[in-house]
C-alpha cells in the first residue's frame, strides 16, 4: 500500500490554477495572431498580424535608427547565434575534487 505524504485531515490546499483562468501561453497566441491596423516596414498601414507587425517594428528599429542591438536579434534569429570557439594552448589542469588515498 503507498504511503501517503498528508494525512486525510491535513491535505495541501488546492494550489493550481483556478478554473476558467487562461494561461500565459494562450493568452499570448490570442494577442500575437490578431489581425491589426500596423505601419509596415515601408511605414504605410497595413492590416497585418501582431506578432509580424512586431517583426516589421524591429526591422524598422535596426534600418532606421541604426539600432545595432536590434540588428543583431534580426541576424541571430534568422540566421543563429554564432558559436563563440576558443583556442587554448598549454597544459590545461583539471581538479575534480578530494579524493580518498589508497592505502
């Protein structure tokens, strides 16, 4: 028989999400895919979705303003982070930590 972790009389209270309350996730999608009037990259309104005109925001951001953060989160997005490689010369002294001495 599996022991139980709280008696009958003292279980946790109910600490999950209440019901009928959304998580952050789908709150998200609903915002993110809903069609907007949005000035696209060329600045003109445009009908577009939120998370494109997202997009077009920070391209803008990067074209216009020269905003070389902005920039670079473009290019790492589409293209991927470049992986920082390091050459290393020399002995190279490792510690695993104490061991036992063998007697």
């Amino acid at each position: 028989m599996p022991t139980r972790k709280f008696s009958k009389e003292y279980q946790p209270k109910n600490r999950g999400r209440k019901k009928g309350i959304r998580d952050i996730k789908s709150v998200l999608e609903d915002f993110l895919f809903k069609k907007v009037k949005w000035d696209d990259i060329d600045g003109k309104p445009k009908k577009m979705l939120v998370i494109d005109g997202l997009v077009a925001a920070q391209i803008r951001k990067a074209y216009e303003s020269g905003d070389t953060q902005a920039y670079k989160e473009i290019m790492d997005r589409y293209f991927g982070k470049v992986k920082d490689e390091v050459e290393h010369t020399g002995d190279i002294l490792l510690s695993y930590g104490h061991r036992k001495k063998k007697e």
